[in-house]
C-alpha cells in the first residue's frame, strides 16, 4: 500500500467522527499522549515501591527486584509475541497493568512467600507490557508518517520522546508521595554522619559498609499509606488504557508483525533468530548497559553518595531531581535529533555519563550541606543522559528491525533485563569503585556498536 493510498484509508469516516487527515493526525496523538500518561500513573506507584525495597524490605527486596527482571527474561521469550497476536497492543497493556499489583499489595506483609510470587507476577506481565507498548508507538508513528509525509524514523523518536517525557515523571511523583509520607514526624537529621566522617562513602562504599544503622526502617503505618496510595495509582491506570486508548487495528490491518501467522515454538524461534542479525549483535553492550546503569543509580549511587553521607532521607529528592531533568530530556531529545541526527545525541550521552563516572570516582562526598548541590548536578547530568539513551535505543529496535518489532522488543527487555540481574547479582559483592569502571568500560563498548549499527542502515538508505 503506498504512502497515498494509506493517507486516503487513514483519512476516511472510521466511525469515531474522524473524517480529515488532520483529524486523524490529532486523534494519534492522543493516544500517545494518553498511553503515556497511563504509564506513568502506573510506575509513579511501582518506581516509588522499587525505590524503598532496600530500605523498608533490607535483602529481601533486592532479592525480589533481581526476581522481577529474571522473570522479565523468561517472559521476553515467551509471552509478548503470544500475548500480541491474540489480544492486540491495547488489551495486553491493560492486563499487564494488573499483573504489578501483587507486588504493591504484597508490601503489607513482606515476607519471602508473599514479595518473591508478586515479584515473579510482575516479570511475567512486564515483558509484554513493554513490548505492547513499544510496538503501539511504532505502528500509530507509522500510520502518522503516511499522514504526514515525515519520515516514520523521525515520528517514531519523537513519539518515544513523548512517551518517556511521562514516564520519567513518574520518579518525580513516586518519589514526593514516598518523601512526603516518610517525612511526617521525623528528623531530617544526617543518620550516618559517622560513615561520611570517616571516609567510606562514595568509591570507599562497600556491601559491608551498609547496615540498619544507616538505613531505619520507616513505620508500619507509613508503609501501608503508601502501598494504598500506589494501589489507587495502579488501578487509574489500568482504566484510563481500557477506556480511553484506542486499538491499533485500524492502522496494522495490512502489517505482517513478527508474530503473524505462528504459534508455539515457532515463535520462539522468531525471537531467537534476530540473535543471528548483524544489527542485534552489536546493539546488545548498550542494551545490557542500560538496565546495569539503572542499578548504578538507583541502588548504588543512592547508597554510597546519599545516604552514606547526608542519611535516607534525602534520596528520594535527589531521585526527583534525576526524574526531573529526565522527563525534560526525553521530550526534546525527538526534536534535537530531527535536527543534528542520531550520532550527535548519542555521542552528548557518552560523553557526560563518562564525565559523569570521571568526577564521581575522584569525590568523596563528606555530608556537608553546602555540597548537596553537587548531588543536584550530578542526578540532573545523568537524568538528561538517560533521556538521551532510553530515546534513541528503543527507537532503534524499531527502525533497525521494522518488519519483526514484536520479536526485537522481546529482545531489548531480555538483555535490558539481564542487565538488571547482572547489576543486582554483583552490587552486593563489588565495592562503588569497581562498579563504576564496569559501567564506563561497557558503556564505550556498547556506544561503538550502536554507531556502528546507525552507519549500516544509513548506508543501506543510501544505497
């Protein structure tokens, strides 16, 4: 069907009143509006619940985050090509969504028969949760792209940009429900100035440095506050997705996804063999980096340069301050890229992650107030990094494997989850220094691929 052809099919009476091109235009970009902020009233509750494993559940919830992303792997695998092919983008969204209440409710009594079964739940529904939403975006850019003449690699950014936007805010208000609820009737004393005083923060940060001492465990009732407001936030979300998005049938009629047509083991083969591509082999370091520098942040800068230093009480507005200037980052990175192309923003990323790494292994964080900027500027520089990253590599599993998106997103959430595990496995055995030369040695690796892999298509464009 040509780009003509697809404009006069999209622009046609649909039954929904959308009778113009222009119409329809609007219309897809509600949706993606829409799906976006459903997701992020969704982990507004589960990034807020992960945040606080460590320090409300100690060991356990590490044990059951690592649980999550093992399971995600086996999910990838299985589950959203299956899932796909039989309820559509739309409705495996919506059940995915509920498969992360488990976990929430699992906080009122947190025991190793109630959090590690939640934990798997959420693994299960999380790989074709992603993977439905990452082809939803595809298919509403594409159908948007024949409306419009912009190229669908353009739309496909930009529309991430939008998505990530949200979703990167929701750090910012599962972070403010936890400080806030946390905070009632409590000193924002330093907890553990000892620590900072006596030189074991930042690179000098080890697994045996952390102990109850510096991590108190909040009250039962703040803890079950909070778990009830994230239930609220969880059940919004799956009704705004069942009510207010529309299916992608209207636009994927004539595409032939990866999963089209095959069942049982055959699609697993269709997932595997894209591990055979050119392509898939060299954009998997970064992949992997990318869940491991989450890890990086979110549970060990945390520990060896906020609490270690300035106590608990201030991670969750350090984390605010990264969610922040995320969610900026990731709604402009579509536009920045339409100007100076993919490799220039690729290429800003590496360069003040790496800075990033450079300055952290060279400061030692002493707790003093005047120095909490310091903490600001660097979630701030990591915050517009990641938006960079998590823009550019999803919207390359689309361009890069057009015609097999539901196999290729399997993939980014099994080797982004394996990252995940790799990085919960071995934080609780490496000191902060060892840490982060792993994370800068594979993140050079895995930019070389990536450019590598944007060199190839440009030049099959080309040719």
């Amino acid at each position: 069907m040509t780009d003509i052809e697809g404009t006069k099919k999209l622009s046609s009476q649909d039954g929904r009143g959308c009778t113009s091109g222009l119409n329809e235009k609007w219309r897809i970009v509600l949706n993606v509006t829409i799906l976006s902020g459903a997701f992020m009233v969704q982990f507004t509750a589960y990034e807020g619940t992960a945040n606080l494993q460590s320090s409300i559940n100690a060991g356990l919830g590490q044990i059951s985050l690592a649980a999550i992303y093992g399971s995600v792997i086996l999910s990838s695998v299985f589950v959203p090509v299956v899932a796909i092919k039989y309820l559509g983008c739309k409705w495996t969204m919506a059940l995915s969504l509920i498969t992360y209440m488990p976990y929430i409710a699992a906080q009122f009594h947190p025991t190793a028969y109630t959090l590690i079964p939640a934990a798997v739940a959420v693994g299960l529904g999380g790989a074709p949760l992603w993977c439905a939403k990452c082809t939803y975006l595809t298919v509403v850019a594409e159908a948007y792209s024949n409306l419009t003449g912009i190229p669908v690699d353009v739309i496909v950014v930009r529309f991430f940009g939008i998505f990530f936007m949200f979703f990167q805010c929701a750090q910012i208000w599962g972070n403010l429900i936890s400080s806030l609820v946390l905070s009632r009737g409590t000193s924002s004393g330093n907890s553990s100035t000892v620590g900072a005083v006596g030189g074991i923060c930042g690179i000098n940060f080890c697994p045996e440095h952390a102990t109850k001492e510096t991590l108190p465990a909040p009250s039962i009732e703040k803890i079950n506050m909070i778990a009830f407001i994230y239930l609220g936030c969880m059940i919004c979300s799956v009704l705004i997705v069942a009510l207010f998005v529309d299916s992608t049938a209207k636009y994927d009629k004539d595409r032939r996804g990866s999963g089209t047509g095959l069942t049982g083991f055959r699609l697993l083969s269709v997932v595997l063999k894209l591990l055979s591509q050119r392509n898939q082999i060299l954009i998997l370091p970064i992949t992997i980096w990318l869940g491991m520098t989450h890890v990086l942040l979110a549970a060990d800068f945390t520990s060896a340069y906020v609490t270690c230093a300035w106590g608990v009480s201030k991670v969750g507005y350090v984390m605010i301050c990264y969610g922040v200037f995320n969610a900026f980052s990731a709604i402009t990175m579509g536009w920045l890229t339409k100007i100076t192309g993919k490799l220039v923003v690729v290429g800003g990323a590496t360069v003040i992650h790496l800075g990033l790494f450079a300055f952290l292994l060279n400061w030692i964080p002493r707790g003093r107030e005047n120095e909490l900027y310091i903490l600001l500027l660097v979630t701030g520089l990591w915050g517009v990094a990641d938006g960079g990253w998590y823009v550019q590599i999803n919207a390359m599993y689309g361009i890069l494997f057009p015609e097999q998106k539901e196999a290729a997103y399997s993939n980014l959430r099994i080797w982004k989850s394996l990252g995940y595990v790799i990085a919960y496995l071995y934080s609780a055995q490496l000191c902060t220094q060892v840490k982060i030369y792993i994370a800068g040695s594979l993140l050079v690796l895995g930019t070389a691929g990536l450019v590598i892999a944007e060199r190839s298509v440009a030049r099959k464009k080309k040719g």
